[in-house]
C-alpha cells in the first residue's frame, strides 16, 4: 500500500510550475490539489499550460494561505519576497518548497546587497549532491530550492576544489525559459531566434553570490566566481563551461570527479570522449559531466549540461520533496532526455 | 505479478529507434533486449543516444534475424524494404512492430508506384483511433505503424468525411527529426535554421497515397487528397492544416469531432478558443485538434498538432504493442508534453 | 548630379521601422530625416535598433505633424488608425507611404468588417507587379504598402487566374516579426522557439480580405480565398503554399509565371527542380516562386517565399517611394539574400 | 571613371564562397569572374547558393590554375593545404586573398602541432584594426583573412594586453555555420536546433594558436589563452566572453578601448549599458563590445559580438582586398546589420 502525497503549486501558470506539474504527473504518489496563480487566477489552467492534459479541467485559483492549507506539501514558484510569509503561516504540518531566492542565501549581507530589503532566513539548501548535502534535506520541513545556474554550476565544480586556485571562471549558455513568462522586449522570439547575447555580466548576476557559497563551503575557503550568463536561442537547456587553474596539472582530476558521483543517480560524468549537449538532459533529471586538462596552461575545464526547468528547478524540488519525506529519492524522476 | 515483455529494436542508433527505447525505459512491463543499428554497430549507443543514460553500457549489434529471435517483441526502425524478410524468419513467436512503410499501404499498384519494386502485403494498421482501426490491432503478431504525417492527417479528417466533398487540402509543418539522420546539406542546422520549404509538393510525397487510403476508408468512397509537406526549423512536431468544402455549412462539425474521440485517450479536441502548438504535443502521445468552419467559404479547417517521432511513430508503436499483448492500451504513454 | 530625398520614419523603434531604415541606409538618395516613436520616444534609436549603428548617435522624437512635416517623404509605420489624419495634415508636398492597413482595401464595408469604424479611403495599392499595378504608383502622393501576407499570396497565384477555378487555398508559413514587438506571451521567444502554431483560422485573419480583392481584381471575377497563417520558429519570413483546382489540367502554367513575371526584377520563378526557401530571400526585395501540377487532382500548386519586414513591407515602400519620386525602381533594393 | 576589379573565389559553393560573392555583389568596383568549386562543379551556383539571384546562370567550374589565373583577385575559401601552390603558379600579378588557415600562424612548429605537416610559410594577417595591424596590408599581393573566434578575441582583449595579467579565459558562443557545409551528423538541425555544446574543449581547437600569437604581439609578451568555443542553435554569429585579471582594479578601462577604436570604421564600443548581440551584426562587418569590470574579483569582462561569415571571414577578405588595391577600405562593406 502506498501513501498518497496531496501537493499545490502556487505559481502554477509559470514556467517553473508548469514543470512542476509535469514531472508529478508521473509521480506514483501524488495527488495533485490546489493550483494557484496570480494575474491568472480564475483562468482554466490548459489556457497556459496547453502540455498539461491530463490537468485541462483544471481552474487557477488565487495565492493565498486558505487556498495552499491543508496540502501535504506546498511548492512555491513565486518572485522572490514571498515565500517566508505563506510558509510561515502553512506551519510546520505543511512541507514547503520554495522554487524561489528567498531562503537560499545563507548570509543576510549578501541577501541585502543581492536582492535588497531584510533576509527571511536560511532553509535547507536543495542540492543533495553537494557534499553532506543530503543530509539537512531528509526530513525536512522547508527546502530552499537552488537557482538553475548554481546547481549546474556547483556540480560542475565541487569536486575540484581541493585541486584548484581559490578564482573559478564560469559562462554559462542559457535557454530563454530561465527567465520566465516576463513580458520584456528582448525575450520575444524576434529577437532571441538567431542571436546569443551576454546579461548580468561583471558579476551582476543574482546567482553569483549562491554558486560563491555553495563552493566556498565545498572548499572550506573563499572561492572567487567570476559568472557570465550568455542567452541562447533555446527554450530549455543551461551548458556551464567552467574553468580555474590547478595547483597541480598532474592532479587526477577525473578521479575526483568519478569518486565524488559513483553513487549519484543524476549526475553523470560522461565516458571520455562525449561532450554534454543539452537537449541529452532535456526534460530529465540528469546533469551530464565532462572534464580535461589544458596542458598547455594547466587549467580544469569542466563543462556540464542541465535542463533549467528539471534538475535546474522543478525536478530538483521534486527531488527534495521525495528525501523530505521519506520516499526513495529518484521516485517520478527521470535521467531520460528528450532528443532530439 | 507482472509479466514482463522482452524487446529488441532493430535500428536504435536513429531518431526513431532512440525515441522508442526512450518510452520504453518508462514502461513498466518492458525488459530491453538487443539493440541493433547498420552501420553504428560495434559502438556505445550512448555515442549516438546521448540522453539514454540508463542504456550507457549497451553496445550496438548487427541487425541480423540471430540478434533479433528469441524476444516477444521486435521493433523495425529500418529503411523500406527490410521488414517483411526479417519478419519472416523471426516466426510468429514475435510480435513485430514494423516502423518503416513496406507493410503500410493495400494496394501493390500504390506500392510499386511510390515505392518500387514487389509490394511485401499488407499487416495490420496501427492507427486504432480510425474507426474499427482498434479491432485488428488486438492480439495482432504484425503492426504497420502508420506515417507521421498520414496518422496526423487523418486524424484531423476521420470524423468529418460524411460531411465533407470528397478533395481535401492538407499542408503541413513539420521539424526535421521526420527526415532521420540522414547527411543531407538540406538537413544541416544552417541550411534549416531560420527557414522554411516545402518539399515533395505537387502530390509528389510517399506519405500521399496513405492519407488517401485512410481517408477513403473512412469515407467509403474516394478521397481526393492535396498533401504538401513543409520543413521548419524545429527538431520535432508536426502541424498539418486540413481544409476541405463542407456538403452543408450548417453541419455539426465540433460534434462530430467530440463524438468521434469522446473515448479516445490520446487525441483531444481543445476547448473552443484554443488552437494546437507542437511544444505542447512534444514528447507525447497525444494529438491535439481544433476545427471550425470557414462561413463565407463554406469550408471546414482543422488544425493537428503531433510529435511525428512519439505518437507519429514510436508512441504509436508502443501503443500497438500493448493492443498486440493486451495490455492497458496507455501503459507507459502519456499525454503530457514537455513544454515550453 | 543625384538629388537628394530627405525622410522620416514614423515607428522608427518597431521592426518596419528598422527595416526601412535599414534599406534607407543603402539607398544612394536617401538623407535620413526625423525618426519618431510612440512610447519610446526620447529614447536613443541604438537602444531599440542596435544593428543600425550609422544612427547610433539619432533621437526618437514624438510622433506629430510638427516632427514630420518638411520632409520629401514620410513613411508611416504605425498601428491602424493613425495615417489619415497624419497625412491629410502633412498636404500633398509629402509624398506618404503608409506601411499600415488603412488605406488599402477598396470596400468600405470591408474595411469595417474587418477592422471597424470609418474608412479612411484607398490609397495607389503598393504592390506593381500584380497586373497594372505599376501605372498608379508612378508619381504617386499616397501610397498604400500591402500586407506581408497579401503580397507573397497575390504574386503567388496571380499569373493563374485565368486558369484555376475559383477557389484557392493558401497557408502561409510566418516568422515571429510580422507580429511586430508587441509584447504578448505567445510571440515569446521559449514559447516560440521548437513550437509551430496557427492562428486566425477559418478565415479570421485581417489580409483575407487583402487577398481576395487582388486575385479578384486580377481574374475579373470573385475568387474565394481560404487563408490559414501558421507561426514558426523563425524571426522572418513567409513561404506560402497556395494551391487551386485548375479548369484544364493540361493548361500551360509554368508559361503563365514565366510570361507574367520575365521583366520583373524582383519575382523570381525558380529553374525547373529547384524550391523556394525563406533564408534565400531573407534581407531581399526578391520574391522565389515555384509550380507544379499535382496530375493525380488537376490541381496547380505554388510555393512562393519572402522577406515579410523586406519585399513584405519595408522593401515594397522603398520600391513605391521609388517609382513615386521617378527614381529607378530598384535603387536601393537587392534581389540578395543572407543565408545561411 | 572607376577601375574594374575583375575577382574569382575558388571555393564558390560554400558558405565562406557564398557570402564572399553576397558582399562582392554589392561592391561598385568588381567584376565577378571565375566561380569554381569541388565536387559540386558542374552545377548551376544557384543550386548551392540560391540567395544569390544575380547569379543564378552561373555554373561552378573546377578548382585549377587555368580558371583561376587571368584575375586581378582570386579569394581562396578552401580547405587547409591548398592555397600554396596555388597562389604560386597565379603569380604576382593576382592578388591573393585566402580565407583558410594556411598562411595565419607565424611560427612553423606551431603549424606543425596544430594542422601538421610542413608550413607553407605566413602572410600578412588580415586583421586591420589590430595595432600596426593595418601596414602590411596596404598594398599586399597575399593576405592571410583571419580565423573568425581569434578576429573577435582578438579585437576583444588587445587594447587591454597592458592592463591584464597574462592569461586570459574565452568562451565564445558560435552559430553552426562556422563548421561550413560538411556533412556531419552534430552539425544536422534536428541535433543542434533547441541545444549547446561545446567542442575543441581543453585548448585543442587549432584557433587556440591564432589567438595566442595576436594578443602575445599586442602585448609584447606571451599571453596565455584558455580558449572554448561553443556550439548554439544559430547559423550565424559568434559571442564571445572574454575575462582576464587585471593589474590595477582601478585601470582605465574604457578609455583604452575608446582610444583603440575612436578611429576604426568597423570596430564599435557601445554606449554603457548596452551589451552586444549577435543579431545586431548579422551579415555586417561591424564588431560591438562591451566592457566592465568585476569589482569583486578585479577582473576585466570584455563581451564582443561578430558575424563569424562577414566580419568574421568573407567581409575581412573583401576589407583587406580593398587596402590590397588601394581602395577605401570600407567600400561595399557596411556596418548595418540584419535584424531581427
């Protein structure tokens, strides 16, 4: 016999929300309750999330704690700013995860400087595969879920850090889905279709300081990120190269990488010889891995492939929703693609 | 208990063959046998299946009647002309979802003309959404599975064609995935990028005499059919666009689309107001359907969105198969797409 | 000696806007006067234009009389509604060539079918290659640019009037600009992008009426149009698919194109075995046709390709500014594409 | 009166050949003579090149002396290891233009690592806007054009060479058609369309050298370059993001770009806040930058943006042809690019 696990969306009309429900619509457990949204309320849900068929009856309610109480589990796909409230007033009975930025800083400075106003506090960070990630997450009752480009990012380079100089170099070519359903003038199809262009560079970006913490507490000493986000003309799909020189050009870097996801069931690093491509990754769980040396100037180069909207967000939530509550960890979760 | 069915596919290195052990690996019934490929064999099929990881360590075989024999079910992703010997070698023991055309079409005259050569008879038409289509396809040993665009096209006109004149027009949009990996210049990324062409225009199209067949039985009297097909750049998705003159402009279209498919698990007719999009059929086994009636021309337009390579092809060979071994039809299918 | 023409773009920030100036830019008789916006009014041009570096240093004024008038010409590239009383203002000295619809249906009761309110009367109809269309643009004061639309679809089957019965069929295949930069979630780029799309079906869209009044100008009879516009993912161009019953299907079409069109620089019939593809027009004043019969239904087929934001909108205004002013009617225009 | 310049391009069925005889057809000085190719010589140019209108009656002859000579430019778009004997039998008195990499590198023992075999001796370097960049190609009788991610790196980094320390990191986001027309299945759209990926990764691709041997010249000191190019699903276009530590955080960094560029006619620094895209240069011979700083890491990020078929090769052979023959060097090129 198995237990029945009744979720809500809030947030459902997004990107990040729709993929929520994708992916737990293949979960065995599951029982889909209440979705919400915020401009869209009141609207069939199939008018903005035409994939969700088996959902097309569906309506958008409005996002509030009335509507999100009395679900097993509560997965909040909202702007940043929102969360700590309806979290606090769901209480504890209530398994809250937050696709959003709130909860992953770990320091109020930062959170500050980054995205301004007061700190809501720290919760679980959802990147199990981080070293003794995977601990804070079983049994948890709030999870922070990571941004799309810390996960590709963090994984791609934790596993070097005891190898590495203390300054890391990472551009990472995204799809336009990353940005959401905004309606701004340089994600319409005319413009993104046939063009790539940097945002956010100089260490702009709001993850700068989340893939910054992430591998400095991998290192157990300060990391420097440099991060460029490049858009690409692709709806899904992040590829990081990341790059940093070693201390050592003969250290076994691949060692390292092999030791560190033996065990993992979603990151793989590829045979030598195959590079990552992100429609391998797309629609699934996994993050493809590949790694070498410059020799030339006894650099690491790491490159790695994640969909944003799956492992980046809405499959990682799944994820941490499975080790919250005791299920096995890769239930409804897929290292299938969809290619091409 | 389950019982669990054994499989081959024969041509796995291709986009059909890939697609197919991608929904395989989520059905729950499947073990997955051989895999076979032409030229590719010898090699990793993660080489040319990169987002199959849990397929990594399988090696790619000669696609001979020895690899083959000995599983209860066989797919053929092959070229014309390779079935029907294969087929019979491997017995009635094996169930064999043929991919390819041989078997498809009725009448030798059509295939000598569209195909050349000996017409290698007819199996069973694996489009159980045509009326009495389900009732050879149960317990069936030998399936034909249908063109992507003749399962699209006639779909979209099945229910109307009593109340239709007897010539309809279909033009449809299709991603480049429907050509295989064939190494064409046509078929490079920069020659299909940003462009669209038409191709096979003129009734000039293989695909031409099957919507035919399949509309003529419907109909129970001659179709006339005008197919032009369009190359656009995306990967997957077919949208044809089927118009046709009505007998009478006052006829009950929408009902008879809802009656038609009223049961049909797959093929869902939007809410009025919605219109078809491939991403929202992209990985899916679903079609989904608009109509409406053109009133000063007196004209029925219906549009159709399909992923030509999973309900197009290897869905509908899934599909077939579980009719064949009479399982739930749905078993390891889906109607949710990966969007956006 | 060579004059000098000076003009203004009214929309200068809008995708027609960029385009005209684009190919104004070539023009060797062009000095660029007053560019004017509506909300991004104030603004840099670079900012909203950033491929027309030559006008980096150019101010978006307010769209008024004040602004536009002094100039030899002013082209409009506004949404409906907004010509007439511009032009009326700005007097017979300024030659106005309108890139919207305002001025170019005949009907008044058309006009208010399909757009509502008053009609603001016809203007010369842009578009000199359909049969004696040439004789009103010369020294015209007032043009009428078409739709993109209606002129790839009205050189498409104009040469063939004579021949077909008198019905047509057309879908027309479009990139994302045609819809301009309006910031709608459908035209987003991750909605787009992998995704085809039709829209305005059953007769819904606005050039319907465009259509029908040229082939029925054309023909001398009423032609009866069925126009389906398919989106794909593409930022420009349309190819259209254009097929009617032909009277006699021993008729000698490919005669027709070759006669109608052997002194037309810009419409191209393509040598026997080649097809038209958008990328070859892309950038270009040129339009690529096609023919074929499909014997088997006594049906003529043409697939016809072009630029919408060039030859469909911005080209045809540079080429009517041409044969208004007395100049030649291709200066400044390129029958060259940019492909890949 | 205007000299004539009578040119052939060996090579003429490619994307290099293609786009070189789109720029040539709008240069007022040339005469386009000879047109010849490989394996698709006997072909109609059209047949390979269909947006070249203007040339539809050309044929492609084969790739000799005998078709070659007799011109006053031959452009070499070939691949590596045949343009030195051909440049020597045409002798002197043609200018030689080659857009492939034999004559590039400097140094024999680098040639031999990267392409190997014997060199076959260097060129001038078609690079003008690089420091004393433009001397040796006034009046050259040989011109080796430039690889198109060391023309965009290279213009990125080398007015900052005296501010950085002297390694720098590259990654740079290609369209597909920088891997020309060959036939191979990663370069086919259903592969790269809706995916990235990077390749030549680790140091290995052979412009690694070229860019290496540019920025140690501007600096006067070895530059180290960590260099990885990746592929997007675009067909033209390269971003490239270029970071480098730099000496003094407090440098001043902008005025050395101003300064380096103030004069250049092709090389374009944004206004602040404006970020380059490729888009806005497509089909043009413009590169846009950016730069900041990282103030957290004092790091330099330098975000250039070149259409790697123009800028990026054929409008750099068309550039340098006209410093070649004394011609202004920006005669039939332009800095307007094609967008959206």
């Amino acid at each position: 016999m198995r237990m029945t696990v009744r979720i809500a969306v809030a947030g459902a009309s997004g990107y990040a929300g729709g993929e929520l429900l994708r992916l737990l619509l293949g979960h065995p457990d599951i029982e889909i309750g209440a979705l919400t949204a915020n401009s869209s309320a009141g609207d069939k849900l199939l008018k903005h999330q035409p994939h969700l068929l088996p959902l097309a009856d569906r309506d958008l309610q409005d996002t509030t704690v009335e509507t999100l109480k009395g679900h097993d589990v509560v997965f909040l796909a909202l702007p940043h700013g929102h969360s700590a409230a309806l979290a606090e007033q769901l209480g504890d009975d209530t398994v809250v995860i937050d696709c959003g930025a709130d909860h992953r800083l770990t320091s109020a400075d930062d959170w500050k400087r980054w995205y301004g106003g007061e700190h809501a506090g720290t919760w679980p960070y959802g990147l199990p595969e981080l070293p003794n990630g995977r601990d804070a997450l079983v049994g948890a009752r709030r999870v922070a879920v990571p941004g799309c480009y810390p996960t590709v990012s963090s994984l791609a380079l934790a596993p070097a850090v005891d190898l590495i100089e203390d300054e890391v170099v990472i551009v990472a070519v995204s799809g336009t889905s990353g940005a959401g359903k905004s309606l701004k003038t340089n994600l319409l199809g005319s413009e993104v279709m046939g063009s790539a262009s940097a945002y956010g560079v100089g260490g702009a970006h709001r993850h700068t300081p989340e893939i910054t913490q992430n591998l400095t507490a991998a290192a157990g000493r300060p990391i420097k990120v440099s991060f460029t986000p490049v858009l690409a003309p692709m709806s899904r799909g992040i590829l990081a190269t990341c790059t940093a020189a070693l201390k050592d050009t003969a250290a076994h870097v691949r060692e390292a990488y092999e030791k560190a996801y033996a065990d993992e069931p979603f990151v793989h690093l590829l045979p030598e010889g195959l590079w990552p491509t992100t429609n391998a990754v797309l629609g699934s769980n996994a993050v493809q891995l590949q790694v070498t040396v410059d020799s030339d100037l006894g650099r690491l180069v790491v490159v790695a492939a994640v969909d944003n909207l799956a492992k980046g967000t809405a499959g990682a939530a799944v994820q941490c929703m499975n080790l919250a509550l005791g299920l096995p960890e890769t239930t409804g979760l897929s290292t299938v693609g969809v290619a091409p």
